[in-house]
C-alpha cells in the first residue's frame, strides 16, 4: 500500500457526510485535497461548505483546495479539472462522491427529477473521468474511485426506485469497462457503497435520532475508500467494493468503531446483493428498506436475510 503524502485528490461533494470525512481522511496522510461542491455558501438547513472542508483538511495535516462547481455543468467540470491541476502540478485521484438521491415510482418521477440524477451520477461520473484521463496517465498510482454498488439484477432494486437505481448502475457498468479500458495506461477504476446507512446531517433532519441510531459513521466509507485508492492501481482495479468486507479483508476486523450506537443492530442500505454476506459479527436490523430522506418504510422493499449472523 502506498501513500497520499503529495499526492492530488479531487473530490465531488465534499461539503459534508462522507465527502468531508474522506477529505479529512486523506489529508491524513499529507495529500493535496480539491474539494469540488456545489456548497460554495452555506445551505439553510445543512452544515457544512466546500471552504468548511478545506479549513478540515489543512488542520488534518493536508493542502486544501475549494472550487465552486456544479457536476451538471460539463465547460466547469473541464475547468475544475485545470484548475486542479493548475494548483497542485498534477491529478492523481478522482473520487466522484457527489450524487442524486430520490427514491419514487415510475408514475411519481418527474422528467426534471430524472433528468437531474442522471446529470449528477451518471453524466458527471462520465465527464469527470474523461476531463481527468489524460492528467491520471501521467501518475504513478492513479485512481478512480465512483460510489456505487455492485451489479445486481435483482427486481427488488428497481421496483419502486428505478430511475435512481439505475443511475447508479451506470455508475457501476462505467466502472466495468474503463477498467479495461485504462488497464494499459494503469489507471485503476473501482466502485464503492456501504452494506448499511451512513450518518449525514440530511438523515437527522428526515430520519430523525431514532433511525440514525441503526446507522455507521461516515468514517467507514472514508476508511475503505482510502485504502482502495492507497492500492497499486495496476493490481487492483474493477472491483465493486462494500466497505466493511472490504476492509475485513484488508485485516480490520473491529468494525463496531464505526457504529453510531454501538451494539445497535445495523440498516441495510439499497443494492447490496444477498450473496455479499456480512463480515463476522455485523448483525443487521431487519429485511426492511427504508428511505433514508424520510425514514419511511419502502414499499414492497424486503431483502433475503443472507448473512444476518
């Protein structure tokens, strides 16, 4: 495993959640963190901006950058892109953590709606990696890391929720074929999503203090996600990652660290196959789905109880 101390990371919605404890978490190691929201001044609900998180990687050891963008905007993602570069010498980390989440039917999506979570999670992931390709050649170690699950055809992931659903899966088939694609070059491509909810401070607003008690902290995804793009890039690439196994496998076996409320049995989160059994210990609440902007109930949603113990 190699280090971030100099390296460049480019993160897509950072402001707060998982983007900022990734930020923080490679700033860990030294590395030149450019945080790239939309969260250029603050939201009248949530906490956090992209200056917020800059301010975070400095006093974790890192060099922060903040670049106002809007993932929907192709000319801005090739500007971010320069200006990443323009500032730190080089590119050699993409993380595209900014995404869209809105859980309805068929009947009850509209066509903005559809239009606006497939701009932010399968647009930009594309433009992103395009824009950032020619500077990630010139790595030693380069990586793109999307937040996406593995691919699962399972019904239950689309009924319901099937324009989001499959936004992220082209998250995932991007994922797939750039792997190949780039393997020449070296550049590694990988997914990542989370066996359970993850706290943000959009779940304490809908979810309230009882459903978030079932969640983990965003440190577990900062954690994995750290490892995979600390890997050799030309050794482990197309990988659909859930970040407690993979971090299991990669010997942390204490994962109640992670919890919001040790001992508190676990959420599941959308889209994590049956077959990816949970590592040893990690009991999960239920078979249930929720939505996690509301904390209702999804209808119809329960999942096989594959690897509960």
């Amino acid at each position: 495993m190699s280090t971030l101390k100099d390296r460049t990371v480019l993160i897509t919605g950072a402001s707060r959640g998982i983007g900022l404890a990734m930020a923080r978490r490679f700033a860990r190691d030294g590395a030149n963190v450019v945080v790239a929201a939309k969260s250029d001044q603050p939201h009248r609900f949530l906490p956090g901006t992209i200056h917020e998180t800059v301010q975070a990687v400095e006093e974790a050891g890192g060099r922060g950058h903040a670049i106002a963008l809007d993932v929907r905007d192709a000319d801005a993602i090739e500007a971010a892109i320069e200006e990443t570069v323009a500032k730190f010498g080089g590119l050699d980390v993409l993380v595209h953590n900014a995404g869209a989440y809105w859980l309805k039917p068929t009947a009850e999506f509209s066509t903005k709606r559809h239009d606006l979570v497939f701009d932010i999670n399968e647009r930009a992931y594309f433009l992103l990696a395009k824009a950032a390709y020619p500077h990630l050649c010139k790595s030693d170690n380069p990586h793109i890391l999307g937040l996406a699950p593995p691919l699962d055809l399972n019904p239950i992931w689309f009924m319901n929720s099937s324009a989001y659903t499959v936004s992220k899966y082209a998250v995932s088939l991007y994922t797939m074929g750039w792997a190949s694609e780039w393997r020449e070059e070296g550049i590694a491509v990988n997914t990542l999503w989370p066996r359970c909810g993850i706290y943000s401070p959009s779940a304490v607003i809908h979810g309230g203090d009882e459903l978030v008690k079932e969640f983990r902290k965003p440190e577990i995804m900062a954690d994995a996600a750290y490892g995979i793009v600390t890997s050799p890039s030309r050794g482990f690439t197309g990988n659909h990652c859930i970040d407690d196994s993979f971090l299991y496998g990669r010997g942390v076996t204490d994962l109640e660290r992670y919890a919001m409320e040790p001992g508190h049995p676990l959420v599941r989160d959308y889209m994590v196959p049956a077959a990816c059994v949970p590592p040893p210990g990690v009991v999960l609440a239920d078979n249930r789905l929720y939505d996690f902007s509301t904390g209702e109930l999804l209808p119809g949603a329960e999942v096989g109880m594959a690897g509960k113990d």
